[in-house]
C-alpha cells in the first residue's frame, strides 16, 4: 500500500510540474524594457551611409526633449534618496 501511494505522489508531482513547465512556454515574452522593437525603414546600403548623409540625418534629430527628459529623470532619482 505504501508503495502505490509513493507511486502516485510521484506521478501526480510529476504531472504538475509538466502542466506548470508548458503553460510557462506558452506564455508571450514581454518586451524589451526600452519598448517595442525599432523598426527599420530602410536598408543599410553604401549610398544611405556616407558620413554626409548619416550627418544630416543627426542634424534633424531633437536633442532638447532628451536633455529635458534626462533632467526629469535626475530628479526622480535624486527624490528616492
């Protein structure tokens, strides 16, 4: 009697643990924490990635929201202190 009680104690932990391991597989990775993938609009090819044009297109980029931005985020830190 002992034994089919070890026997089924086995099999139903076992029978667990395998539900538990396929509902973790099944489950959706979460994204990055930086957000979603970037998505690329174009292919890097030889004319697209001279200095000149990787140059203007820097140049378009808004830094003031980022320098804002990081400050915001400097006095949240300097708040958890």
């Amino acid at each position: 009697m002992k034994k089919i009680t070890g026997i089924l104690i086995v099999i139903a932990i076992v029978g667990v643990l395998v539900i538990l391991w396929t509902r973790k597989a099944e489950t959706p990775k979460e994204p990055s924490p930086e957000g979603e993938e970037p998505v690329i609009s174009e292919e890097a090819t030889p004319e697209n990635t001279t200095p000149k044009v990787v140059g203007e297109e820097l140049e378009g980029v808004d830094l003031g929201d980022l320098q804002k931005e990081l400050q915001g985020i400097d006095s949240e830190l300097e708040g958890l202190k």
